[in-house]
C-alpha cells in the first residue's frame, strides 16, 4: 500500500519522470480505444508565431497534474478506456506546410486504421486539415464526413486568396477545402465564438456559403451558453462528430499564451468553454484537437498549458464514457 502510495504521489509531479501525455503509455494505437497525439507543426500559420510547434511538449510536461478522474460524470477515463500516447508526428520536412499537411494526414489514416480515435495537441489550426482528411470519410466514421464542433475567435473558411504568407493547406484555410474534398459536412457543423479580428466586414460570408451553423460570440452572449447547447445538440445529432478547439476562443485572461491572441471582445471563460464542449457528450465523437498554443508566450505558473491541458481532459473524459456505455 505504501509503495502504490509513493507511485501516485510521484505520478502527479510534472517535473519527474518521462512526460507522455497524462502519463499514458507510449504505444501504437493497435487495440487502444483512444490515441492521445502530439502535432508539432507551426508552418500552417505563415507568420511569425512560429513557437505553436512547441504545444505538444508543454502539454506533455504539465499534463502530469491534470485530474486523474472526472467529478461531473463520475467515471476514471484512465480505467474506463484503453488509452495511449502514440507520440508525435514526424516532420521530416517541417518548414514546407504542404509536406506537413500531407505526413499529418498519413498518421492519422494509421490511427484510423486501428480503429482508435485521436485527441491531438498542436501545432497550429492547420493541423486540423491534415487530421480531417484521414478521418472524413474513412473507418471510424463509417465513411461518412466529419461534423465539426468548432470553437474559435476566427472562422478559418478563407477563401480570397488560395494561401496565407504561402501556405495553401493553411490554418485559415482547411474549413473550406475540407468541405470542398468532401470530407466535411458544413451544414450539419457548428463554429462558434468567432469575434475578431475581420479587416473586410463580410469576413463571416464564406461560412455562410459553405453552410456552417455559425454563433459569433456577440450572438452567443445574446442568446446565451443553454440555447446554444440546444442547437448544438440538435445540428450535430446523429452525426460523427469532430471537437476542434482553438484556444484563441478563450479569454486572453485565461489563455495569454496563444498565437493571433484577440484581446478586442471578451472570450469564453473556462466554464462557458466547457459547457459547449459538454454539447456532444453522448455523440459519437470520433476525435478532437487543441491548438494554438504558444508555450513561449505563456505566464511563468504555465496557466494557458494548464487550460489546454483541461480542455483536453474533457474531450478524452466524453470519449472514455462513450467507450464505458458502449
């Protein structure tokens, strides 16, 4: 007993020890419920805020310290699901952003393989793209395409210009060019918390062509956090459902250390945050990401790593329950 003691209590020190994620297991996704995935990529972004590559590694370091069990559903997502750290994307090629796309989505056809379904920490939002083409449309989801439950200060449907700084698959990009290869069904997705930082006033029109159920976050604090839960419910029923989280959507209070950080228009706080998360639980999610985070950007006491890290924990939690009732 004093030994199993000693063992969790050294577990929950973020400074000991190998960092995997959530202190899982490093292996292949072969016969594991849920593959936990680091995404190591920044050139999707095409700019400057090249540090998001370093996201997996902060997490990895803090995930440590996360919640062991979860209160609200009354599960350990540890004992309920078989979960593993498959590791991060190799990038042989890491300053091309059309390789990367293209390494991402050939992992993630591995995952998709094993039948395991992926919760991945970035990287910038362009790694969604390469995710979402191996899963749209292939075993998990049954072949059919993704539904999208999309968090994010930003709409990512760019559709003016075929790149941003030179990336074509690019993090403004893949909401578009997912739906265009098929691999995504706009109208039965959901972006919201979308506020900042439009340069045209019809920044929003291309999710409205595509067909994306959009909530700015003006709308959202209008119409407030149940309402849009119903909706939310209501769109994504049914469906296979895909959890991207930026954190920018999230108030720079809370989430300092991001890249296009958006300190114009109040954020979702944490609770908000989770309480749409909270909205597909008990739908079949086939896998989710967090990205954007700039771990050197961070405060010292690493809260956006730690926020990711929650984020994170509630996806994994509604999958290991899914995999419990199931």
């Amino acid at each position: 007993m004093a030994d199993k003691h000693d063992a969790a209590m050294m577990e929950n020190l973020y400074w000991w020890g190998i960092p995997t994620l959530y202190r899982c297991p490093n292996e292949g996704p072969e016969g594991a419920d849920i593959a936990l995935v680091g995404v190591p990529h920044s050139v999707g972004n095409g700019t400057t805020e090249r540090d998001q590559h370093l996201g997996p590694r902060a997490l990895r370091n803090v995930s440590s310290v996360s919640r062991r069990v979860h209160g609200g559903f009354g599960i350990d997502p540890w004992a309920s699901a078989k979960i593993v750290d498959v590791g991060d994307v190799p990038f042989p090629r890491a300053n091309d952003n059309e390789a990367c796309n293209e390494d991402i989505t050939q992992f993630y056809k591995g995952i998709d393989a094993a039948g395991a379904r992926p919760v991945s920490i970035g990287g910038d939002h362009s790694i969604t793209g390469g995710i979402v083409q191996a899963l749209g449309c292939g075993q998990i989801t049954n072949g059919e395409p993704v539904c999208f439950l999309h968090l994010d200060a930003h709409t990512d449907v760019f559709t003016k210009v075929d790149h941003f700084l030179g990336a074509k698959k690019s993090a403004a990009h893949w909401g578009a060019y997912l739906a265009d290869q098929g691999q995504v069904d706009p109208t039965h997705s959901m972006q919201i918390g979308l506020r900042g930082h439009a340069r045209t006033l019809d920044w929003l029109q291309p999710s409205y062509d595509y067909g994306y159920n959009v909530v700015t976050m003006k709308e959202f604090r209008k119409r407030g956090l149940e309402d849009v839960v119903a909706q939310a419910r209501e769109v994504l029923a049914g469906k296979p459902v895909y959890i991207t989280f930026d954190l920018d959507c999230l108030d720079p209070t809370i989430a300092p250390g991001v890249s296009n950080i958006e300190p114009g228009e109040k954020g979702f706080d944490i609770d908000e945050a989770v309480g749409l998360l909270h909205a597909v639980r008990g739908l079949n999610i086939v896998g989710g990401d967090v990205v954007c985070m700039m771990p050197t950007k961070d405060s010292p006491n690493q809260i956006t790593a730690l926020t990711a890290s929650a984020v994170m924990f509630e996806m994994i939690s509604m999958m290991a329950e899914n995999v419990a009732r199931a």
